[in-house]
C-alpha cells in the first residue's frame, strides 16, 4: 500500500459487515479508520434489528414456557409482561454487546470516528461530526458497510405516534391491546410472534399467497398453523389502499375493501440501502431503485477500490453472512483476491416461536429439479429430551439423495432450530462423501439430546428406501 494517503483503508458502518472488513483488515497491517454514524458502534444489527428483536422474541418465549409448564404456573401464578418490560432486557443485552464490540475496535488500534461519511471525490471522504463540523479524510481503499433501513412509502405517515417501523417499535410508547403488521416477512413474523405471546391481538397483512415462501411449503404451513392456533389473524394476498392515522390508533384500509383498526401498526414491507447519503455520484457509483449497490465476486463494486458488503449489496442480507463478507472483502483489499467465499448454502434462522432453521435444498426444488430424494423426519415430542424440557411442538426433515445418500436438505421447526440445524450442516459440508444420511445411525450422540433427533430421523428416512 502507498502511504500518500491518511489510511490505508477506510470502512463505512460498523455493523457486522464493517466490523468484519475491519478486523480483517487490521489482522493484514493494514491502516484503517471506521466511521459510524450512530453515537455507538455495532450497527443497525446490534441497535435496531437482530439483537433486539431475538432479545425480546427470547424473553417473550422464555414466559409462554413458564405459563405452560404446571410445575411453575397455575391460575394463581401467572407470568404476565409488557413489552416495556422485556424492552428493559433487550437495553442490557445490547449494552454489553457494544462494550464488547467496542473493545475488538480498541485492542486492534483501529482508528473510529463518529459522523456521516459522505465521498467528496475517489479517494476523499468529508466527514460531518455530530456538532456540524467537516473534516476529509483520504484513503487508497473503500469499504462500504452503511447497511440498510426500514423502507417508507410516500403515502404512509411515520410520524404519526401510532405507526411505527421496525426501528421505531423499540421506542414503543404504550401498551398495545392490538397491533396491524403490515409485511409478513421474517421481521413481520418474528414480531408476530413477540406481540402475541405478550398477549396482544395481531392482525399480520401478507402481500404474498403464503407465509416465508422460500421456505419449505411444511414450514410455512406449520407456522400457518401455529400463528393461527395461537390467535394471529393472517390475511393474505393483501394491498393497504390507504393507512389513516387516528386519535387512538390507525385504521388500515384494504384494496380488497376490507378495514382493520388497532392501536397501532407496525409496518414491515421492505428495507432500502443507506446509500443515498454517500454521495457515490462524486466517485461514479449508483445504486439501484432499492438503495443497492452491486458488486462482484470479491465484492468489489463498479470502482475497483471500492468494495462494498452487508445490507447495502442485497441478498442474503443477514448479520451472518455481512460478517463473513467484510472478512473475505479485506482479504480481497489487501491481496487483490480472495481465497475464502461464502458458503453456498447459508443457513436460515427465523425466530418466530415456534423457531425454525433450515440449509441446503426444499422438497419443492428438488421436486422441480427433478432430483430422486427420499425424507426421514423425527417429531420433537417423541424424543427423551423433548419430553424432559416440555418441547413437544417441533420436527425434524432431512431430505437426502436415494441413490448416493447424499443430505440435500434439513428443515427444522420448533424451539432451538436455530441451533439444531448446525449439526446437520456440518455433515452436510463434509466433502469426500461424508456428507450423507448414513453418518447420523453410524455414530453415537449424547442422550438424552435434541441431537437425537437427527438419529430417530436418519432412521425413519432409510428404512423407506426399497
Ligand atoms: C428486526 C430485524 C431482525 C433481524 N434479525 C436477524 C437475525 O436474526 N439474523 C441475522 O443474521 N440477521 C438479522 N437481521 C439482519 C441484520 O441485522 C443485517 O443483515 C445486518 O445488520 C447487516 O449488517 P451491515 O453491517 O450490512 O449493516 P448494519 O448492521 O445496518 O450497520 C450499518 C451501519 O452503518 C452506519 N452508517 C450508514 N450510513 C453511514 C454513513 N453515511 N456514514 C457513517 N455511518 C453510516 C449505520 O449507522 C449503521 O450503524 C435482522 C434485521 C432486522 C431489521
């Protein structure tokens, strides 16, 4: 690297994607500074949308297993919390994550400044600092990690006290009795989920024919089901015409001519790219109708020293994958390649309760690819575990190859899906043909587990080949 300029690099957002460009970055020698527009770092992931939501979807969870579970509750004891209340514990959840994310930026000598980071021209930034004041900044290298926000459409009044985003809901400031969730996306479900086991009448507006479409179809229609069983009102295939903002709530007028009232919306239908404060005209860079900016395999944009990752380049836009791309973005940063690439089948948690995770292939790809599979599934309430830790509601599908065994796909539904799925991907990357159903009834698992569930299923799915 030339030393004409003031670093060697300068990484825009401290989210996951900004925060893994700059380890990575600094792990290489290299001379770096973050800007964070936000007075703390860690991002959107860690203020206003991963950590706060599963902060909050844990609480919420952890008080429904007590209410079920007779040996704690009974009609005379009885947990009930608000959402002000678990609020609490999401803030010291997200406090001792910024301390400690903090302390990664200290202990690695990265530089940090507070501000807005705008490109004066292709190697100099102006940045604005909280009080107004602008200072430049030169850099060889770029990394752009400003993730994404809630979308807004023109025609819906985010300023009404009673219409709220998924930023917003956190700053909630009554008690809901009944809320309209516009969107059901993973964050539509998820805060589906969070507000009906808090006991508040959800009315979830789907623009599309089905829950979560990317998912399994027996997933989205075990979260159908649950959403209903528990009281959720899903309307689907819906359009609001008008969203009217009234005294004591808003009233959300249909398309299709219906009217739902409540206390409150919670609108959830897209996300747009932190892109258009950059001024990316002054460098030669534009970005799509969402606020997207594109880029290559090393995740260089149209400008090659300019690299982009996280929220701000689209699909999967997870805090997961943002972190692994700005590690492999700095690899590419400093030696002009990367080695290392995103996996290609990138896990997925939803945390709606009950929770779901799956990787690899669905039954309805496989059907359309034409692809010879066979299915072994275990049910939660069959396993010793299960039992013990009163998870009934739950199921496990591994769908694998008939010929070769290979394991295509595992969709997981129920309590810790999120984290009993990774057993399965581990196998399912192995390479040299370890990766097939067989290793799950040729090994032997700590019992009792949920583990076990991989077991029970392997079996199920094998005694059905012929
Ligand atoms: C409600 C919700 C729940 C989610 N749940 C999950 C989940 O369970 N699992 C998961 O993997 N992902 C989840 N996500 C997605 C995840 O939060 C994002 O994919 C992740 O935060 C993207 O990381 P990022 O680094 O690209 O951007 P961010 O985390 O958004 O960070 C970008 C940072 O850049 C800063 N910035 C923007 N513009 C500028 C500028 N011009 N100058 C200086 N700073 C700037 C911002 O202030 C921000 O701090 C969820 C998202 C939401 C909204």
């Amino acid at each position: 690297m030339q030393h004409a300029y003031d670093y060697d690099v300068i990484v825009i957002g401290s989210g996951p994607g900004g925060e893994g460009a700059a380890m990575g970055l600094v792990k290489q020698g290299a001379r770096i500074a973050v800007i964070e527009r936000y007075h703390n770092i860690g991002g959107g992931c860690t203020h206003w949308g991963t950590i706060p939501s599963k902060a909050l979807r844990h609480a919420v969870s952890r008080t429904i297993e007590f209410n079920q579970n007779p040996l704690y509750s009974d009609h005379t004891r009885h947990l009930r919390s608000s959402f002000a209340d678990i609020l609490a514990h999401t803030e010291n959840v997200i406090s001792q994550q910024t301390r400690m994310r903090q302390g990664f930026y200290e202990r690695n000598h990265c530089e940090l400044f507070q501000g807005d980071a705008r490109f004066l021209d292709a190697n100099t930034i102006g940045l604005t600092h909280p009080d107004g004041s602008v200072d430049r900044l030169t850099a060889e290298k770029f990394v752009i990690a400003c993730g994404s926000r809630p979308y807004h459409p023109a025609d819906v009044d985010f300023t009404h006290p009673r219409i709220y985003d998924s930023d917003s809901i956190l700053n909630l400031h009554h008690e809901p009795g009944h809320v309209i969730i516009y969107g059901a996306g993973v964050i539509g479900c998820e805060y589906a989920s969070i507000f009906r086991g808090l006991n508040v009448k959800v009315d979830l507006i789907n623009t599309r024919d089905r829950l979560l479409a990317f998912l399994d179809q027996e997933m989205s229609d075990a979260l159908s089901y649950h959403f209903w069983n528990s009281g959720v009102v899903i309307r689907h295939n819906e359009e609001f015409e008008k969203i009217e903002g009234v005294s004591d709530g808003v009233i959300m007028h249909l398309k299709s001519g219906k009217k739902v009232k409540a206390d409150c919306l919670l609108y959830a239908n897209g996300r747009t790219g932190n892109t258009d404060s950059l001024s990316l005209e002054n460098v030669g860079l534009e970005a799509d109708g969402r606020g997207l900016l594109k880029v290559n395999s090393m995740y260089q944009t149209a400008q090659p020293h300019i690299y982009a990752v996280g929220d701000v380049i689209g699909y999967p836009s997870l805090a997961s994958a943002a972190y692994d791309q700005g590690r492999i973005a700095a690899q590419a940063v400093i030696k002009g390649e990367a080695t290392a690439h995103l996996i290609e089948d990138i896990p997925t948690g939803i945390y709606t309760i009950p929770e779901i995770s799956s990787v690899g292939k669905t039954e309805q790809q496989l059907t359309a690819m034409k692809v010879p599979y066979e299915v072994g599934r275990a049910q939660f309430k069959h396993l010793a575990r299960a039992q013990i830790v009163g998870m009934n509601v739950g199921s496990l599908k591994i769908l694998f190859h008939r010929d070769t065994k290979e394991i295509l796909g595992i969709h997981c539904f129920g309590e810790r899906a999120a984290e009993i799925i990774h057993i399965g991907q581990a196998i399912m990357e192995q390479k040299n043909g370890g990766n097939t159903i067989e290793y799950f009834v040729n090994t032997t698992f700590n019992y009792p587990t949920m583990a076990e569930a991989y077991r029970v299923a392997a079996l199920n799915g094998l005694n059905r080949l012929f």
